[in-house]
C-alpha cells in the first residue's frame, strides 16, 4: 500500500508506526545490578545495537535492542569493558 505521494506507508523493516511500539525498557545493569529505565527509539530500525552508560554507575553497556512485528521490543545490557 502507499500514500499519495507514492511512497510505502509499511515496508515491514521495523515495528508498527501506530504507536504501540515499545519506547521504554526497564534493565538490569551488568555491574551494579540496579534496574534501570531506558528510552528506546522505535524508529532506529528493527534491529539496533548501541552503547549507553548506567544512570546508577556510569559504566557503559552494549544495548541491543530487536522490534517484533507487533511492536515488543526485546533489549539485553551486556558489560561493555
């Protein structure tokens, strides 16, 4: 399906643009182990993989975040260093 200007209004590459993508997660960071809650950018793409410090212990992480096509988004932290 497009719009009028031509263009694909889903090309299936990422989650829904209806709003019921995840935009926060909540994890556990892989040294102080405190939970925290992350922003996520649903329009990143399906797949993403990023660094982010700890709000609690500022050591970096490597984020890896995977959309679902109903909008779930899967996000593990692993230790960075």
């Amino acid at each position: 399906m497009t719009d009028p200007l031509g263009d694909p209004l889903d090309d299936g590459e990422g989650p829904p643009d209806d709003g019921a993508a995840d935009d926060t997660a909540t994890v556990i960071c892989p040294y102080c182990s405190e939970p925290v809650e992350i922003a996520l950018d649903s329009g990143g793409g399906a797949d993403q993989s990023y660094v982010e410090d700890c709000q609690v212990c500022c050591r970096p992480w490597q984020v890896t975040v995977h959309y679902g096509e109903d909008g779930g988004a899967d996000v593990f932290v692993e230790a960075l260093e």
